[in-house]
C-alpha cells in the first residue's frame, strides 16, 4: 500500500503531467519551459526535476501513458476481427482518437519533428511505448495477413500515410479529408495483406 508521501509524488506528477499537456497544447511544446509548467500548476522547480530530467523526458511519460491508455481497448478488439479489413478499421478508430484531439495530434508531430535531429530521443520515441510503431503494427495484424507481405511494411505504409496526414493538416492544406487517407491505408494493406487466389 502507497504511503501518505507516495501519493502526494504521484498527485505532484499529475498535476505537473496536466499542466504541461494544457500549456503544450496553448504554446506549443517548444515554447513552454519547465518553470511555466510548475508555475502553472503551483509548483516550484524542484518539484518538476524529482520526477524529470528534462521536459522531453516528461513529454515521453506523457505519450507512453497516453498510447497504454489507447492500447488496452484496441488489442482485444484487433485480436477479434474476422478479416485484415476489420482489423484495419479498429486501428484506423484508434488513430483517428489521436486525430480528434488536434492539440494533442499538433503537440505530437511537434515533438516529433524535435526528436528528428536528437538521436538518442530519436530511438526512444522509436520504442513501442512511444508510438504505433512498425512491430507493434505488424503484431496486431500478422493474424489476418494471408499474403506473404511483410506485416511490417503494412504498419510502415499506414504510418507513412498517418503522419503525413498530421503534416497536411497542420499546414492546413484540406485537399484530402481523413475519411479518405483511412479508406486508403486500409485498401492498401487489404490489397498487399490478402492473397489472391
């Protein structure tokens, strides 16, 4: 059982986890220092670096929780499907909850681009915890693949078309909807996952 002292930490963290994603989502993640997030959550400093290293750290922690959030509905469910298509479908819903919340999706191709020119970040956000990455695709729809395609190449191309679609949104170009990206990845991977007989 947590102690008096272990709960209070993990309120801390909380506390300073909301504040953060608030002024992530209203500045931008590169723009909001770590004072403003313990000022803004009436905090001092210290309190933030008991938890953190760096913002970025803080930022992974976010997303990890995030993505096992998202993680516990959808792996039973993908598991269940009768066919690649309904898999598909359920991974493209999961996706599109990302979509939805468009401080969340903008503060994530943020951040994104930021691990971009900082290796080791860079092979962190990489790892399953921190994103829907190629192995974690293809584990979720090896069982329904039936071609010799790779399921690794599926997630890859349903990444590809994902992010490039937060790319294209961000730079508000609307020339595709995401209704049309989802109906286009998952045709995609039905086409190269489905022998044809």
């Amino acid at each position: 059982m947590a102690t008096k002292q272990q709960e209070k930490s993990q309120q801390t963290m909380r506390e300073l986890m909301a504040s953060a994603i608030e002024l992530f989502g209203t500045k931008g993640f590169a723009s909001t220092s770590v004072a403003e997030i313990t000022d803004h959550a009436g905090y001092a400093k210290g309190s933030f670096y008991r938890h953190w290293n760096s913002k970025d750290e803080l930022f992974l922690q976010i997303v990890e929780q995030k993505f096992k959030e998202y993680r516990a509905t959808r792996h039973d469910r993908v598991q269940k499907a009768a066919d690649l298509r309904e898999a598909m479908g359920i991974i493209w819903d999961f996706l599109e909850t990302i979509v939805s919340d468009r401080n969340w999706s903008a503060i994530f191709l943020e951040f994104t681009i930021h691990a971009a020119t900082n290796e080791p970040l860079r092979r962190l956000l990489n790892q399953s915890d921190y994103r829907l990455s190629d192995r974690v695709f293809a584990d979720l729809v090896r069982d329904h693949v039936t071609s010799d395609f790779p399921p690794e190449k599926i997630g890859a191309l349903n990444t590809a078309l994902f992010e490039g679609f937060l790319i294209h949104r961000a730079l508000g170009t609307e020339t595709l909807s995401l209704a049309e990206v989802r109906e286009a990845a998952i045709d995609l991977a039905v086409k190269n996952g489905t022998r044809r007989d």
